[in-house]
C-alpha cells in the first residue's frame, strides 16, 4: 500500500471533534485522579457518604420512607439525619417554582422536626436555623415570628434568635425595623441583653451596612463580646470596608484589658484578609505593620492562616521570602505547611532550601514533615529521591514512623525490598497501621506475588475494623492486575459476610470487567454503590459495556436513570450520549450503526430528549464506516428535526459518507457546496477523494468489464 493511501486513511481518522472522554465530568475526573496516584488513598469518608445516602433517599422516596429505611437498616435517625432531612425537604422547597409544591416540601420539612422533638432531641441551631434562613429567603415575615415563637417554649436564651431577626428585616428592606433594632444596641443595658445585641451586631456585620455599623461602633464597648468568633467576624468586615482607625481603637482596648496576644493576632489577620484586592506583599506588610505597632507576637495559628491563605494564591515563595527578610520566626508547624505546598507544586529544591532554614533557626525537622517530600517523589514516579529522603532522615537522627514504612513499601518494585523494610520496621518496634498493611497488598499484587498479597489479611495484627477497609484494597488492586475472578471471589466473602465493600474498589471491579463477560455482575456491582458521584461514575462504565455489547434494552434503562440521577440536566446527558455514540462510531460495523440507530430513536421516544449534535456527528460517522447510504440520509435529516444548523464538518463527514458509499453524483452535489477557503479542509477532501474515489472508480471498472463480457457472449 503507498505512502500516500496510508497517508489519507490517517486523516480521515483524524478526530475532527475534541472527544467526549476528556470533558466527563463523571468519568475523567475518576482516570485522572487514578493515573496520578496509580495507589489507595487512605481517607474514611463514611460519615460523608452516609449524608449523601441520606439526601439520594430523601429526594428519592420522601421524608417518611426514608425514616422507614433507617429503621429497616438498624440506622439510628439522629441529629444529623434530621437535619439533613429537613434541608433537604427546605431546599426543594426554595427551589420550586410552584407554590403547591413548596407548601408540600416545608411540610415534609416540620413533619421531620416535630419527630425530632417528640424524640427528646434538644432544638438547635443547626436545625432551627434551616427554617429561619428559608423564611428570611421567601420574606415570609409572619412565619419567621410564628415559628420564633414556638422556638421560644423550649429555649433557655432566646439572645441568638436575634441574629436571624436583624437579617430578616435587611433581607426584606425595612429600614424603620433596622433603625429600631440598631437604637436598641446602642442603648445602655445590662449584661443580661448584651448577648442579643451581640447577635444583632453579627449580621449588620454580615450585611455590610458601613453607616450602621460605624454609628454602632463608635458607642459599644467591643470588649464586652464574649466570643473571639464574633469579634473576628466584626475585624474581617472593617476589612471590607476599610475601617482601620476602627481597628486600631479596638486593638489597643483588647491590649488594656488583657485580651491575649493569640486572640489579637487572629484578629489581625482577620481585618486584613478582608480587605479585598490586597496584594501578596501589601497583605503580609499590613499583617506585620499592626503586629509591630501593638507589640504583638504573630501566633503559630495565625502564621498557619496566613501562609495558607497567601500559599492558596500559589505564592508560597514570595509569602517565604518576606519572613526572611523581616526577620520572622514561624514554628515547625508553619515550616511544614510551606513545605507542603512546595512539595505540590513540584518544587523539591525549594522544600529542601526550607528545611535547611529551619535547622538555621533552631528547629527541628520532624518525621512528618520528611514523610511530605517523601510521599511527593514518590507520586512523581521519583523513587531515587525518595530514597533521599530516607538517607536525609538518618544523617539528621529523625526516626521514621508507620506512614513512612507505608510509603516505601507500597513503592517497592521487589519482593526483597519488601522484606527489607517490613523487616526493618519490625526490628524498629513501630506499630503496624492499617495503611501499613494496604501498603503491602499493593507492593506485593505490583510485584505479581498475588497469593501473598491475599496472606496479608491474615495478620492477626489487623483490626476488626479495619478489616473490610483492607479487604476493599485488596479487591481494588487485584482486579487492577488483571485476577479480577480473585476480586470477585473476595467481593462475595465480604458480602457473605455482610461487610460494605468501599466505592472505589467497586469502581476497580467494574472498570477493569472483561468485555464478554456476565452483564448481571456488573448491575449487581452498581447497586452496591450509594453514593451519588460513585454511582454515576459506575453508572457510566456499565452503560459503555451495554453499548459495546449491544445490550439495546439495558443500555436504554440505564439511560433512564441517569436522567432521573441528573434531574432533567439536559447538559449533563449530552455528554454521556456524546460519549456513548462515540464509541458506537468506533465500534464501526453494521451491527454498531444498528444499535446507534435504534438508541437514538429511544432517545427521542422513550427519553424524550433531543439528540446533541456529536452524537449525530459520530452516528454520521458510523454510517461512514458501515458504507450505508440509506442511514447516512436518514441522519442528515436528523440535523434538521433536532434544529442544528450544518456546519463544515457536517457537509465534510457527509459528502465522505456518500463518497464511502458509493454515491458519486450525490458526493459532488454536496462537494460544491463546502467552501475551500481553508487548506484543511480542501486537505480532507482530498483525502476522502484518494480512499474512496480508487474504491468507486474499481467498482466502475469492473462493472465494466463484466458488461462487455456479457455483450461479447
């Protein structure tokens, strides 16, 4: 075959549209995160989880379904449920557009709390604040003090009730009320109603109102507020409005009556990480200058939220640079979080250049902060300079600990290794942790020493539990290496068992399922996973597998739920049916093109949903590539009933799709009406002109030829 006809065959394979892969929000971001850590990470999410579990059932079967669920599930509902519940019945509620539905949705929402109550839960703010802020939201003025009132029976101070009120009449605009309230903080009271003006003074704060809060100020006796919380609010928001000679009367009464150099530090960071549009250097000048014009010690909390803030802008070294310069003293504790964020940005050299520092400075490094560089070479791939760091760790005496054994053996490449340092660490008397063992699962399934890999859960050192969490591990890393009939089988003890195996190593058994094997198992992987972001994840990848094996029905009933999953997002299922055509295309074949025909005809009946424009792009290129006439007209329609205009592309993909074929005439008709202003376009249609024109001028030959023999016979 020639250069050129390779050449050409290459451009046509060209994908002209950027590929559905990279924009999943469902999908890349699960790929990406894996290919970077390519190993477990250790976090327990399972109180978060179980709230998401609770809002998926919530918005799912209603609030008394699900209390149903909890009972069946041995679940106690407490606090946190009930709020969940309810905000979730609110939420529904400020977003419906329909009153009747709204109505429904805050009676959910009282149904939950009076079963609260009924309970013996004590009324909090984390709940009764849900209602209050769903009032002020509407401006339902009469409710708001209906529901205050039948607050008031069951609390024995009523002083925070008074943040909500000065917030309802800021949201509905009654200046006579604000007015009212303001003139009551201002009066001189007793300590016993200090705490109600606290709360009135919190949210004119909030708000921003500069007028009142300047005339408020200039008479309240701020050292009188009894939580350094509300105090910092009040010095980020002289931050915002630029009220420093506020600031500096204030400092220096907290400095008369003794109010702590660790509070006063706070507060000085708060006014100024609220003033807004303030410069890296301007912000740490204005930070020190107040330091130094009070007499005050920079705290180590303060010096944390201050690197953290500026490190947030990725500007860790300038943030650095200034320390040194102004002769500052930050503590270990602050060394680490710098070194932390240089680790993150890549940039070994300056972690090191810092860790130095901090020996100049009379601190010691710890264990932590050389585990830092150490797991950051290692997620480079860089096991030569996390060797180093080991090396650094025993020229300056810093014993490691677990978490530095974890990375080194979840890092080994050999099974000596492994003994080497498991060895080692035994030899150290250094209690094995969890991620110790998960560690070795993964260094042994790496080096292909499965059934060790499997002896690792044997360990009587491993915590009941922890068990399942390890066991989950195991499961992840062995389907990731291809013994996924191992995975499941431990999948099946776990269930025996009635453990939970963890979403992500559900995710693993699913990605890594072979195409030709049972559809059942991976339906039955996906209802293990509650969580929502798992679920469609999940959700995705079965639905890939459908496709790829012409499942016509299930893929249609997964479609289903994902519409149902995203609430009508229509955005959301075009990139899963852009993804899902793609791959159709390139299945290429009749049998691919069949089932993208009849998958968009359910789209469209069954879904009712209207078909994005990729996804006829890719279906046009199926037709392409099963060389079908019929279709590809049938398609070019679609463009029109779905109301998208045609573009270049689409007069490029279908005049290759009547060149491939065989339609000549057609192809030139649609070929005069491509502009050829752009040399890549007029290379494509060259392109399609060398594959396809050679196809149908043999084909015309041949005809031909077989008609002169008939005549001549």
């Amino acid at each position: 075959m020639s250069n050129s006809w390779s050449s050409s065959e290459r451009l046509l394979t060209i994908p002209w549209l950027s590929r559905l892969s990279n924009h999943d929000p469902s999908l890349r971001r699960k790929e990406v995160s894996r290919e970077r850590k390519q190993k477990w990470v250790y976090k327990n999410t399972q109180g978060d989880r179980f709230k998401r579990l609770i809002k998926m059932c919530g918005d799912k079967l209603g609030t008394d379904a699900t209390m149903v669920v909890f009972d069946k599930l041995g679940r106690e509902t407490g606090l946190k449920e009930y709020n969940a519940l309810i905000a979730i019945c609110l939420e529904k509620a400020r977003n419906s557009d329909d009153d009747e539905v709204a109505l429904e949705n805050v009676s959910e929402a009282f149904k939950a709390f009076n079963k609260m109550r009924e309970q013996g839960f004590p009324v909090e703010e984390g709940t009764y604040g849900l209602f209050l802020l769903y009032f002020i939201d509407m401006g339902m003025v009469e409710e708001f003090f209906f529901f205050c009132g039948s607050l008031k029976e069951g609390m024995s101070s009523h002083s925070r009730l008074g943040y909500y009120e000065m917030l309802l009449w800021i949201g509905v605009n009654n200046e006579e009320k604000i007015r009212e309230l303001c003139n009551y903080i201002a009066a001189d009271a007793g300590e016993d109603d200090f705490k109600l003006k606290e709360s009135y003074l919190l949210a004119l704060c909030e708000s921003d109102r500069k007028k009142d809060m300047m005339q408020l100020l200039e008479i309240i006796d701020i050292t009188r507020i009894s939580s350094v919380n509300l105090v910092s609010n009040i010095f980020q928001s002289l931050g915002r409005l630029s009220l420093e000679s506020f600031v500096e009367k204030f400092l220096l009464a907290f400095k008369k009556c003794d109010y702590g150099m660790d509070h006063m530090s706070r507060l000085i960071f708060s006014y100024t990480c609220g003033i807004p549009n303030l410069a890296v250097e301007d912000f740490f000048l204005k930070f020190k200058s107040l330091h130094m014009k009070f007499k005050i010690t920079p705290s180590s909390a303060s010096y944390e939220k201050l690197i953290m803030y500026c490190c947030d802008l990725r500007k860790v070294w300038r943030i650095y640079s200034l320390i040194c310069r102004h002769d500052l003293k930050p503590n270990t504790e602050t060394f680490r979080s710098m070194i932390s964020l240089c680790v993150r940005m890549k940039d070994f050299d300056g972690a090191y250049t810092m860790l130095n520092d901090l020996k100049k400075l009379n601190l010691t490094p710890t264990t932590s902060i050389y585990n830092t560089i150490m797991a950051g070479y290692f997620r480079e791939k860089n096991s030569r300079g996390a060797l180093m760091v080991l090396k650094h760790m025993e020229r300056e005496d810093v014993k490691p600990d677990s978490q530095t054994f974890s990375y080194l053996i979840g890092n080994c490449d050999s099974e000596e290794d492994i003994t080497k340092y498991w060895e080692e660490m035994q030899a150290a008397r250094i209690e094995v942790s969890k991620h110790t063992f998960m560690a070795l699962i993964n260094a042994y399934t790496t080096c292909g020493q499965f059934e060790k890999a499997k002896q690792v859960l044997l360990d009587k050192g491993i915590p009941v539990k922890s068990l399942n969490e390890i066991k989950s591990v195991l499961v992840s890393a062995l389907a990731s290496k291809g013994k996924l009939p191992d995975a499941l089988n431990i999948y099946k003890e776990i269930k025996q068992n009635e453990g939970t195996l963890d979403p992500k190593a559900v995710i693993s058994l699913i990605e890594h399922f072979p195409r030709e094997g049972e559809l059942s198992i991976l339906l039955q992987l996906l209802e293990e996973l509650h969580d929502p972001d798992y679920w469609v994840d999940g959700c995705c990848r079965v639905l890939l597998h459908c496709v790829g094996n012409k499942h016509l029905r299930s893929t249609i009933d997964l479609l289903k739920q994902l519409k149902d999953k995203f609430h009508n997002d229509d955005m959301a299922m075009e990139v899963i049916f852009d993804e899902v055509f793609s791959m159709i295309a390139d299945e290429g074949g009749s049998n691919g093109l069949q089932i993208g025909l009849a998958l968009l005809q359910a789209i469209k009946d069954e879904l009712g949903l209207a078909p994005s424009r990729k996804s006829l792009d890719f279906l046009l290129t199926a037709c392409v590539n099963a060389k079908d006439l019929q279709n590809s007209l049938l398609i070019w329609n679609e463009y029109q009933a779905a109301g998208f205009p045609r573009n270049i592309l689409t007069f490029l993909r279908m005049y290759q799709a009547l060149l491939a074929s065989g339609d000549p005439k057609s192809a030139k008709g649609m070929l005069a009406k491509i502009p050829k202003d752009d040399p890549d376009v007029q290379r494509v249609i060259e392109a399609c002109q060398k594959t396809y024109g050679q196809s149908i001028w043999s084909k015309i030959k041949k005809k031909k030829k077989k008609n002169k023999k008939k005549n001549e016979t």
